[in-house]
C-alpha cells in the first residue's frame, strides 16, 4: 500500500510527507521515535499493554512541548488502573542539584591535593592507549600530597566530599545534562583517587582483604554424583544430574564456540592478559546481571527484539562502566572499537534472548 517493504517504515516515516501510522500489534509497543505525538486509540488497552502502548508517546523531541491521546474505546479509570503500579514517588531527603556540585568542587580544590592540570592530565593519558602505570603515576602523586600534608581530620573530610560528589553527580547526570566536561573529568579522576587514599585508623581494619585474595582463578566443577544409603531402610536421594540451572555442557560448548568466533575475527589485534577471568566476567558475569534488570526484563518481554537489543545494549555498558577500574582494557575495547562492540553484543543478545524465548 505504502510502496516500499515494512523493514523501511522506521526510517520513511520521519520523512515530512508522512504524518500518519497505523498499527496493529508489532508497532504497538516497539516503536521508538520521537516525533509521535497524538495518539488515537480504537482498541482495548489494559495492564502493561496500556503503559506500553501510550508511553510511545513520551520520548522528548526539540519543539514538542506535550501530547495528546484520543481513546474511542478505554475509559479513563481504565487507563488510570493500569498505569498505577508503575507509578511510584521518591523523596529525596535532602536536595540534590547542580549548586551543590560546584560547592563540592570549589571546596575540594581549595585542599590543593591536586589541580584541574592533574584531573586533565590523567582524563589524556587515562583515554589514551598508555598503560595503566602511566595514568596511576598521576593518582600516586596525590595520594602522597594527601599523606604528606594533612592531619587526619582533614584528610576524612576530603575522602568525604570527594565521594558525595561522585554520588552526587553520578545520580544528576542521569537526570540533566551537563555542558561542563570538567565534571565527568573530576567524576572519573575522583572516583580512582578516593579508592587509592589509605585507609583511616577509624576505618575497617578489614577493607581490602577481599580484594587481596584471587579467588577468580578457581572455577567449580562436577566431578561425581552418588546416592548415599542408610541403616534401617533409610535413604537420600541421590543428588540430581544437573546441578545448575540449564544445560551446563550447552553452555559450555556455547562458550568456546564464541570465543573461538571471537579468536578468528580478532584474534592478534585483541588480546587479555587474563582470558579465563576476561572470558567468565564478559560472557558469564555481566550477562547475568543484565538479565536480572527490571527494565531489561520488561523490553524483552514487551517490546520487539529490536528496542530488547537496545535495552540490552544500555544496561550492558552501564555494568561494564561500573568495573572500569579493574577491567579498563576491556572497557576501553568495548567503547572504542566498534566492531568488537557490535559483535559482542548481537552474540551476548542473540545468545540470551534466544534462550530466554526457549525457556
């Protein structure tokens, strides 16, 4: 009807001379564009179909300033009911907003245990291809200025502010956007530093410890299984085959087979140092808890693959970003180099989806 096939509708339809789309199921509640505005319902909507539905008008587009919805068939308490369990209000218990940021950094600055020419100096070698003892050289600095020149009442006051404003900036950048590049600058230097400075005498004596002990290197294995009998007819159950969830010899094959992929396109030109850890942290660990992210969980489960892959690929770069420290090689991979970013998503999605839509 339209002239061209239905893979093209996403792009076409931001052209000027369409206006309208009409939809059944598939652009229902998958379709993110930001140009919708008016709505026009003549189907029953309710539950998480109604806020699927209705919320593909709430993505924000220069010049739109509001929506409009007209419902031929669903009341309003209807929609109301259905939009109820999602909605929910969180008080902050003190306020939050950019002042207190410029307050946190002007007061951080004043104890001159660095300079913005250090945070600057450490954001160039840090994004850089140097070593991790190049842009650490920059953090040792400051935390020999930090144990040189303050009294130990000083020196809690600025891991103190030096953390608020790591949270504090890290939840309003979520919420607004900054035009001040300084402050994702100091956010990732500040972030490094207060985890260097040692430990005050009032701290946990036992912090750190963990991370001292690798235990990473050993991995569980199945080696038997056996039933146990008792005296006077009583018995155990013998212990079931498979121990973990799903089929552990798939997922095993599953896995080589991808890193063999991954060896075959990359291999020479990307390399870990500790590929087992690499591997399980990559292929095991961070795909885990992207499955077990409400708003993952609700896109795969709602919405099309397409919007799923997105969501996948969001929430998977934000638990990447949260293990920078320990895996900055990996992280640096994932962000500047496209094609191994691509393909370890569309085989990490692929891989989770499938088995998710099999289950």
């Amino acid at each position: 009807m339209n002239g061209f096939s239905g893979n093209q509708i996403t792009e076409v339809f931001k052209e000027d001379k369409y206006k309208f789309l009409i939809v059944a199921n598939k652009y229902q509640t998958g379709f993110d564009e930001p140009l919708l505005h008016t709505m026009y319902v003549d189907k029953i909507l309710s539950d998480v179909k109604a806020v699927q539905t209705l919320s593909r008008l709430n993505r924000s587009f220069e010049g739109k300033y509001d929506t409009f919805v007209l419902d031929f068939v669903n009341s309003a308490d209807e929609i109301q009911k259905a939009f109820e369990p999602y909605y929910k209000t969180t008080i902050l218990s003190e306020e939050t907003d950019s002042d207190r940021l410029h307050d946190l950094e002007d007061s951080l600055a004043n104890f001159q245990i660095y300079s913005s020419e250090d945070v600057q100096e450490f954001m160039t070698r840090f994004l850089s291809s140097e070593s991790r003892e190049n842009w650490e050289s920059v953090l040792d600095s400051c935390v020999e200025n930090y144990q040189n020149n303050f009294q130990e009442e000083e020196k809690i006051d600025f891991q103190n502010k030096g953390r608020s404003f790591v949270r504090n900036y890290q939840f309003l950048v979520q919420v607004k956007s900054f035009k001040n590049s300084y402050w994702e600058s100091l956010n990732a230097f500040l972030k490094l530093l207060v985890n260097k400075l040692p430990k005050l005498d009032n701290s946990d004596s036992s912090a750190g410890i963990i991370n001292s002990v690798d235990i990473e290197s050993y991995r569980i294995e199945l080696l038997g299984s056996q039933s146990i009998s008792l005296n006077r007819e009583n018995t155990l159950s013998p212990v079931a085959e498979n121990i973990v969830r799903g089929n552990s010899e798939n997922k095993s094959d599953k896995i080589s087979q991808i890193i063999q992929e991954f060896n075959n396109r990359f291999g020479g030109s990307i390399t870990w140092q500790n590929e087992d850890k690499v591997w399980k942290f990559l292929l095991e660990e961070l795909p885990e808890k992207v499955r077990k992210d409400g708003e993952y969980q609700n896109a795969r489960n709602y919405s099309d693959p397409q919007n799923a892959k997105l969501t996948f690929e969001n929430k998977f770069h934000q638990e990447l970003r949260r293990f920078i420290r320990e895996y900055i090689e990996e992280y640096r991979q994932f962000t500047d180099n496209k094609n191994f970013r691509e393909w370890l998503i569309n085989t990490l999605f692929n891989l989770e989806y499938n088995q998710n839509k099999t289950a």
